[in-house]
C-alpha cells in the first residue's frame, strides 16, 4: 500500500517505529494513573483533576512552546524531552498513599508540558524528512495509523499490565518507550536545518516572535481557515466527549460493555480512514474533501440523534471516525506545507493551544448545561456545529492552491 511505501525511507520508519511505541506506552499510563488516583482516594474530583493539571498548561503554554520549537534544533528538543519525560515518570514509584497525592499531579503536569514542545517539533520536522507532497500526507496517515492502533489496544494492555503489576509495571513500560522513542530519533540522519540557537538579544524577541506566530496565522487564509475549523471541531468533541456517556446510558439505556463496543467502532472506522486518507487524497481537491469530510460526519450524528439506537450507533460511528481521521490528516499536512520550516513550530504550539481551549470550553459548556438541556439536544449542538463548520473549507477553495514544499523540505 502507498502509505507503507513511506517506511522505505530509514528516517521515516525509525521516527514513525519510535512514536509507535512511545504512543503505546503514553496511552497505557494514562489509562493506569485515573484507576490508581481512584483506587487511593475513591473521590472522582481527585480523578478528575488530573486531567485538568495536563490540559491547562498547553492553553496557557502551547503557543510559546511553538515560537521556542523554531528557535532550537527540533531533533536535539525531541530527543531531551523524551528523556526527560521517561526520568519524571519514575517520581510514581514513589506514590504509595493519597498524602502524596499531589506528586501525581506534579508529574502530570509536567509531562503536559514536555509534550508542549514535542508535538511541534514532531510535526514541525516532519517535513524536512520527505521528498513531497504526497509522501507527507502518507506519513501522515501512518502517524494517525499508529495513533488509531494504540486506541484500539492500548486501554487492554493497559488494564491487563495494572491489575498484573500495579502502577510499577506501568511506569516502567512507558520509561522504555520514551527511551526507545529518543533513541529512534538520535538516529535520524537529519539534512541541514534552519532551526538555530537563541542570542541573549533574541531571547529579548521572544514575545515578538509569538506575535510573528500569531500574525501569520491571521494573514495566510488557508492557516485561518484550518485553525477555525480544527476549533470548532474540538469544540464539537469536548462535548461528545462528556454527552455520549450520558447519550448511550440515558436516552439508549446501554451499559458499558455497549459503550466500550460504540468506541470501538469509531476506533475501526479511524484505522480504516488511516489507511485510505492518501488514496482520497488524490481523487478529490482538498478544500471539497475537507467540507465533505466535515459534512457526512455531521449528518451522521444528526441521523443517530434524530433516530437514537445502538444498532444505528454501532452503523455510524465507524463512519464518523473515518471522515474525521481523513479530515485530520489531510489538515494536517496543508498545516505542515503552508509555511517555511521556520514557522511550523509556532503554528503548530498556536493551533495545538486553539483546540485545547475550544476542547475545554466544550467540556466546561456541557458540564454545566448538561442537565438542564438533555443529552440528545447536545448530540444535535455537535452535530449542527461540525456541519456549519464544514461549509468553511470549501468557501475558501479559492484559497487552496497546491504549494509546491519548501526548499527545507
């Protein structure tokens, strides 16, 4: 298949081999530490609160990080902080009580952090790894490949490892694959890069440079056009998020056996969306395949709101993670191509930071309104914003001619 035809190239295979594992192990961790808070404090606000120590930082941090990506060499950035994060992970094994509690939100916290600067960097040096266009967006399918198997078996093995070995065997695995991943990228065999070391007297720029970041994205129409359309979207799922466990215990009176299935449904629809994102990709112009992308999945979720049932829901949802996947990919890559490598890093810490607050404000809004308008008028909320939104990128094909990749690519 073409997106496989990408692990030809050393570098690629050994970066995408590298995140593969680190997901896996990112994944079974954060699937372990919910149950271990729970299972020593057996309050759902503590648990809870974990997840709210990793998502402020990269609301209030994930667009600075970006400007700092740019300035610093992104394979050295990669390969520091996945050591760090794999040093920082054994302060756990320290956590034997709920009165060191907060070393657990600590350790969150600034794993959240890390991540800031990884995410960038990754998609930021992607790029200047491939030959073209097309074998971007194949590594780019692979990347959303990988992240679809590790949802598909990483909450299993992860279950499994803590009910075997407790948090220990948990921390320890994810240790390693931090440690595997920045292995995998010392070993790139980089070409030359732009990214550069900052002077005292850049350092002094440094908010300029921020601003730079922003004002980029508000002067490119296609960059406006994806940042608006990914935040909507992520407004869209910081509501589902939250409301389908409502929507399939309530309204469908499922249990969670049917909600793990619904799940996983989406997740096999994801994977195959993965795997066929390059090859739709080729056959129709991407400002049309994003709005369609955007307006099928919408409709599908209109459908199963308008006629509510697990059967319809176990039809549907793999289709709406195949739309959403293709949508993902194919964003992604026109994020990637749009700017000189000088800049990806702070576009990418900037649109990172948009779908963190519009995820929050998702999660925030039905939190409090959840009650009081039902969990079916929230799905219609979802699903009427993901097919307004989907008029945007097809309004903006004036826009969306092909860029030819820039000379650091």
């Amino acid at each position: 298949m073409k997106i496989f035809a990408a692990l030809r190239s050393r570098n690629l295979i050994l970066l995408w081999s590298g995140q593969l594992i680190s997901q896996l192990g990112d994944l079974i961790i954060k699937i372990a530490l919910p149950f271990y808070i729970y299972q020593l404090t057996r309050s759902a606000l503590d648990t809870g609160l974990m997840f709210i120590v990793e998502t402020v930082p990269i609301i209030f941090l994930g667009s600075l990080a970006g400007v700092l990506v740019d300035r610093w060499d992104r394979r050295w950035l990669m390969i520091i902080v996945d050591s760090l994060r794999a040093v920082l992970l054994l302060l756990l094994l320290f956590v034997h009580s709920s009165a060191l509690l907060w070393l657990i939100y600590l350790v969150a916290c600034l794993q959240s952090c890390l991540t800031l600067f990884f995410e960038p960097a990754y998609n930021a040096l992607l790029p200047s790894l491939v030959s073209d266009e097309a074998q971007l967006t194949a590594v780019n399918s692979l990347t959303s490949l990988s992240d679809s198997i590790t949802s598909l078996i990483g909450p299993l093995i992860g279950g499994v490892l803590f009910a075997a070995f407790h948090l220990t065997g948990v921390v320890v695995l994810d240790c390693i694959s931090f440690m595997f991943s920045a292995f995998m990228v010392l070993l790139l065999i980089m070409p030359r890069s732009g990214s550069r070391q900052p002077s005292v007297e850049e350092g002094r720029e440094l908010w300029r440079e921020w601003l730079d970041g922003v004002s980029l994205i508000r002067g490119k129409p296609i960059v406006s056009m994806l940042v608006i359309t990914s935040g909507i979207l992520f407004l869209s799922q910081g509501i589902l998020n939250v409301i389908i466990i409502a929507f399939v215990q309530g309204t469908l009176h499922g249990d969670a056996a049917a909600y793990g299935l619904l799940v996983t449904m989406q997740g096999v629809g994801t994977l195959i969306g993965s795997l066929g994102a390059i090859y739709v990709r080729e056959r129709i112009k991407p400002a049309y395949l994003l709005s369609g992308c955007l307006g099928i999945a919408g409709v599908c979720l209109l459908l199963w709101a308008s006629f509510p049932s697990l059967l319809l829901g176990f039809c549907l949802l793999p289709a709406i993670g195949f739309f959403i996947v293709t949508f993902s990919v194919i964003a992604t890559t026109m994020l990637q191509t749009s700017v000189v490598s000088e800049f990806r890093g702070r576009l990418f810490g900037v649109f990172n930071a948009v779908n963190a607050v519009m995820l929050l404000l998702g999660l925030m809004i039905v939190s409090f309104f959840g009650n009081l308008l039902g969990a079916t008028t929230f799905l219609f909320i979802a699903a009427l914003l993901i097919m307004g939104v989907s008029i945007l990128p097809s309004s903006s094909a004036k826009h969306m001619k092909t860029e030819k990749l820039s000379e650091s690519i």
